[in-house]
C-alpha cells in the first residue's frame, strides 16, 4: 500500500467540502456534529477508495469499491440526518456502526492475501 499525495490532497478537499455543505445545508441543533461526522466518514472512505495504490490488483480494486460503497451510505446516512431533528446518539451510534463497518471489511478484504 502507497500513499499517493496527489489523489490524498484532492480527497482531502472533496471531504471537506463535503462536510462544508452539508453544515451548511443542515437546519437543526446539530450542525457541527453533521459537519465533523460527515468529514470523517467521507475523509476515511474516499482516502481508502482514491487515496493510496495496492500492491495487489484484485485486493485494492475490492477496497476501492467497498470505500465506494460505505462512501455512498455515509453521504446518504449525513444527508437524511441532515434533513431531520434527531437526538445525538442516534446519529453517533449510526455513523460509527457504518464506519466501523466499513474498517472491519476493509480490513478483512487486506488480509486476505496474507
């Protein structure tokens, strides 16, 4: 695994504007959590899915749409809380079951090869 800067910069951006919108976007209490919720789950995804090279083909190209998927539900998931009024927990305890999620297979799919 190789860190590529280029791609790490540009995923870094995309996040943070991301979350930047969706701050922006949001009508309730909760805005800075959704803001901060939202970059870290779109920064960890997009970063494994665009970020780094794999040494090995079919693993990496199984992490990048794994990172792609878990991207998407996270995006959604900031979306729709983004949209509501809900209690904290609510939205702490999903967002961090899908990223959890998404380290556990990552990290699985990795070890794979091993």
């Amino acid at each position: 695994m190789k860190i590529q800067p280029t791609s790490l910069i540009i995923t870094l951006g995309i996040s943070v504007l991301i979350a930047y919108g969706l701050y922006v976007f949001s009508e309730n209490e909760n805005k800075v959590l959704i803001g901060v919720g939202s970059a870290i789950i779109s920064l960890t995804t997009l970063v494994a899915a665009l970020g780094v090279s794999y040494n090995d083909g079919r693993v990496g190209a199984n992490i990048r749409i794994v990172g792609m998927l878990f991207f998407s539900l996270g995006i959604t998931s900031n979306i729709v809380f983004s949209t509501l009024h809900f209690p904290r927990p609510a939205y702490i305890v999903t967002n961090g079951i899908l990223l959890l999620l998404f380290l556990l297979i990552a990290n699985f799919i990795g070890k794979t090869k091993e």
